[in-house]
C-alpha cells in the first residue's frame, strides 16, 4: 500500500480544501440531518484533514443535531483508520463547540482479513475517505460498496484523482508524461491492480447497482504559481513515475522535469489536477433527499 508522509499530507491540506465540493458535503448532511448522534467511519485518514474538513460541514447543515433544553446541539463520532500508527497520532483532539468524539484505530485496510475483524464498517451512518479511491482495486472497491449496503451506511468519497492534468507553460512531452502517470495509477499500490483514473466511476456503478442515489462533482486542483512547493513535490513525483513505467525515455523525462521546475521557481507555473468527489445514499433512508436530488452532476 502507498505510504504518504505528514509533511506531504500537511502540504495537500489546504488545496484539498479548496477544491472539494461544498455542495456534495451538503447533500449527505441533508440526507443525515435527522441522525441525532452521527457515527462516521474514515478510511485512510492519515492525520485526519478529511474529519477536518466534513465535521465543520457536516456540523453546519445540521447533520447529527439534537436539542437539549431548548439548545441546537451537534453530535459527531468519528473513527480514524489508517495502517501509519505515526500518522494516526498526529490526530489532534477534538475541540470547539462541536461535541466530536474522535477514535483512531490503525488496521491494515489492504488486508481483507483484518478489515473484517477489526469490524469497523458495523453500523456508521457514514463511510467516507478522501483520496483513497484511485489506489484501491475493483475487487476491493466493489467488497466495500457491498459492505456499506449491507449495513445502510452513505458515503463520501473525496478527491479522487480522474486522470486529468493541465500545465500552464506547456511543454512538448506533457501528454505523453500524463499517459504514463495514468499509466503507472493503474499499478499495484497494495490493493491489487488499481482503478486510477477510473476509480470515481466504478464507485458509481457499483453503488448505484446495489440501489444508491449517486452524485458526482469535479474538485479539481487549481494551483497557482505561490503553491509552488505543491507542485515541485509533484513534478517530482510524476518524473518518477513516469521513469518506472518507461525508463528507456529517462533521459526525456528528465528533461521534462527539469524546465517544469523552471517554470515553477519563476513563479510562472499553473497546473490542474483533475479530481472527482462522490456521494451516495441509500435511497430508502434519503430523509431529505427530495431536495438533495436536484443536484445533479456536473462537469
């Protein structure tokens, strides 16, 4: 399974926030707003940016609400998995006043066997992740969609990478190094042969096939030249796997990596990484979904 440090997780937060889609965050707290105490289940949360960022939003759609004498009160019971211990204590305390019950747990969610055992999908009314999708397989993804129907959870699956990049200066290799990091997102990352650049649309066939209410939105990256340290670590990284995938042509890449570092410390350098969200609900627990219907996808 792919291992991410803090420094990069830390270094994604905020672009990951800026592209998520506010409007799928709402639609699952609608269709959770009659939940009064809201049990969520976070895979590969490394050090909990996804709770960061949906508890606030959940919290503000009225998502696990209950009165008491009188007073709106918000209610959230999260449980954090992850296989990197280390990641996992890096979770800061719940504070504020969000009544937010934070658990972490480290199992190994590329092992079936403790997947199972560790029991950590029996009875969430949400099961969400953020960028986990493009790393898993089919067998895997199609296993927890059926997980989540078995026990009439929604879902939330953030930011997975769709196979879209565009670079701002161009560069004649920049086609074919995005063909072979499509190429080398198909890889085994510990999970089996992955879904890449797939992954958003297997989800949606797979849950809409067990009879889920599906939406999909883009939650694109769009950086701009100050989000540099962003996008050296990335051209850095696709150079890399880009090398694995055709190390005859080495010596291109090479090339290409070096005047693409160029333009990033002249500040001169946009990139969009295309991602998707999803969200999903089992249709006879909608609660509010006649209005969350009308969403529809975009892009």
């Amino acid at each position: 399974m792919s291992d991410f440090s803090a420094d990069w997780l830390a270094l994604r937060e905020p672009a990951d926030r800026a592209a998520r889609s506010s409007r799928l965050a709402r639609a699952i707290a609608d269709v959770l707003a009659d939940t009064a105490e809201l049990r969520v289940v976070d895979l590969a949360a490394g050090t909990g940016a996804n709770m960061r960022y949906l508890s606030e939003h959940l919290a503000s759609h009225g998502a696990g609400a209950f009165q008491a004498s009188g007073v709106r009160v918000q209610r959230q019971s999260w449980l954090l998995v992850d296989r990197d211990a280390a990641l996992l204590a890096r979770v800061p305390a719940p504070g504020g006043p969000l009544r937010c019950r934070v658990e972490t747990r480290q199992v190994d969610l590329a092992t079936p066997s403790e997947f199972v055992k560790a029991r950590i999908l029996d009875g969430p009314a949400l099961v969400t992740a953020s960028a986990l999708l493009d790393l898993v397989s089919r067998d895997w993804l199609r296993s927890l969609a059926d997980r989540c129907h078995e026990g009439g959870a929604s879902v939330l699956f953030a930011l997975s990478y769709d196979g879209r990049i565009r670079w701002s200066p161009d560069e004649p290799e920049d086609e074919a190094i995005r063909e072979l990091v499509n190429s080398h997102q198909r890889t085994d990352k510990g999970f089996g042969p992955a879904l890449g650049p797939d992954a958003t649309g297997y989800a949606e066939q797979c849950l809409a096939n067990l009879g889920y209410r599906v939406q999909r939105e883009p939650s694109d990256w769009v950086l701009p030249p100050a989000s540099n340290d962003l996008q050296r670590q990335l051209i850095e990284g696709w150079a890399h796997a880009a090398a694995e995938i055709a190390p005859a042509r080495a010596v291109s890449i090479e090339g290409w990596r070096s005047r693409r570092v160029a333009h990033v410390d002249a500040n001169r350098s946009h990139l969009v990484v295309g991602h998707e969200d999803l969200a999903a609900w089992p249709l006879h627990g909608a609660g509010r979904a006649g209005r969350v219907g009308r969403l529809g996808r975009a892009g």
